[in-house]
C-alpha cells in the first residue's frame, strides 16, 4: 500500500517496534544467522532443547581420556581395577631351608611384592622374586617357623590378591635316628631278631626292594619300621643293600640305605653286630 503524505526516512528496527512473537522462524531464511549476529556466550543451556539431539561429532572435543584410552562421548568403557590373582602353587610343602615357590595366578606385573602370612597373624616378606610372565612368578623364602601361610601378592600400582586359604606349609622333614649302613651279621640259615628302624615325625615306611632280602618281612609303622624272618636268598656269605623311605604327614621324605650280612658254616649260628 503507498504512503499517503510524506515517506518516513529509512530507520532501523528495534524490539519496539516488534510485538512478541511476530517474527516468525519462516520469516527467517535458513542460514540467515551467522555466529557473527550471536553474541557470545548469549546462548545457554535454557536456549538449547533436550530433544535436540547435537551430535558428538558437531563437537570440537567428542572425546574424553579414561585410563589413557580414548573414548567417545556417547560410547562406554568398564573402568575398575585390575587385581592380581593366586590360582595354584608348587611346591606347596617346604622345609625350613630357603625354597624358591613357583606361584601361577593371573594379572601380575613387575614386579611385585610377595608375602607369606603365617596363620598366627605374622608376614614374612620374601627374600626375592623373580617376574616371568603376568601368570607367573617365583618368590624365595626361608620360614623358619613351621605351620600354614597364606600368600600376599601385590603389584607396585597397590592392587593385591591374598590366597583364600593358607596354601603353604612349612614343615621339618622326617628325622632319622636309626644310623645309615649296617644293622650287622647274622646267620644266613636261622631268623633274625626283629630290625626297628626309627625315624622322627615318620606317619609311614617304604623299602626298596620290598621285601629287603627274599624271606624277610618288612613292615611299616607310624615313627617305626620293622624287619623280620628268615632270609633264603643266599647260602653262602653276601650282603643285602636296600633303602627305607620315611614319609611324614605334610608328604615330605628322607630316605636312607641300609645293609643286612649274612654269615655261614662254624660263625653262621649267631648275630655279629
């Protein structure tokens, strides 16, 4: 429509001149608002809808650092830690002496710290370790007080694993008293008198060869073993060898040789020890 009267000078816009809400978003071309008509920091959370859907990728970082990976906003990562495990050991019996226990579990690293927790309460740390691979490693003690441990492994980032039961025992090895070597001579052709051979901590024995000489009876005993009867192996002069292997309780043995003589003819009637 044409202005009746004198045309008014050009003059810009401004809110006043606008009620609320009559410029419409189809009023406005698409791409028509540049960043350089926003202000800065002039658009807030409460201008933004929560259905826009802004993706990730219209983001100048559209990724944060767990752990030192990578990981896409909108994507997922397991964050925990990563413990040590204790599967199994070997030897699980030890001796007093300083034994290296081999130690096979899962998540370890180098290297770690090893200890063994006796069940009273009191931790000993190991003399030194040795890492071979994150299943295995080998920790050298020397316990000397008998009883059941419990193993300790922790890696130097502080996560650790103890062993759900004490799976470690120290234990003395069976103690002979009966000496090595000869029980004596006795006559080839008549019995013997009963051979008790002795050893500390001893739950069982066994001989090599069983029995030690054709005719004689071995028989074991808890602490003691016994050799009866009468030999019919030889008839002249000779000497039997065997070993008797004493084995306690926690499995472990000692082992040790003996000898039986025989003897004939006019001194062959009694025993010579």
């Amino acid at each position: 429509m044409a202005y009746v009267g004198r045309t008014p000078a050009n003059a810009a816009l401004t809110t006043a001149d606008l009620d609320n809400d009559i410029v419409s978003t189809s009023k406005i071309q698409d791409s028509a608002v540049t960043s350089v008509k926003v202000a800065d920091d002039s658009i807030v959370n409460a201008d933004i809808k929560s259905s826009a859907a802004i993706a990730t990728t219209k983001l100048a970082s559209n990724s944060i650092t767990i752990n030192g990976s990578g990981v896409a906003l909108g994507g997922s990562v397991t964050v925990g830690e990563t413990k040590p495990t204790i599967s199994s050991i070997s030897p699980s019996v030890i001796t007093n002496a300083q034994t290296a226990v081999t130690i096979t579990g899962t998540n370890f690293t180098s290297v770690p710290y090893v200890d063994a927790i006796n069940t009273s309460g009191a931790i000993v740390v190991a003399d030194s370790i040795s890492f071979t691979s994150a299943t295995t490693i080998v920790a050298t003690f020397t316990l000397t007080i008998d009883g059941t441990y419990f193993l300790r492994v922790e890696n130097p980032d502080g996560n650790a694993v103890r062993s759900s039961t004490a799976i470690l025992t120290v234990s003395d090895l069976p103690l002979w008293v009966t000496a090595s070597g000869s029980l004596g001579t006795f006559a080839g052709g008549s019995a013997i008198s009963t051979q008790t051979l002795t050893c500390t901590d001893a739950t069982s024995f066994t001989c090599s060869p069983n029995p030690p000489e054709t005719g004689l009876t071995f028989t074991s005993g808890t602490g003691s073993c016994t050799i009866t009867g009468t030999q019919t192996a030889h008839t002249t002069a000779a000497t039997s060898n065997f070993t008797v292997t004493a084995t306690d309780a926690e499995g472990q043995t000692a082992a040790r040789a003996f000898s039986i003589s025989w003897s004939f003819g006019a001194t062959g009637g009694g025993q010579f020890n």
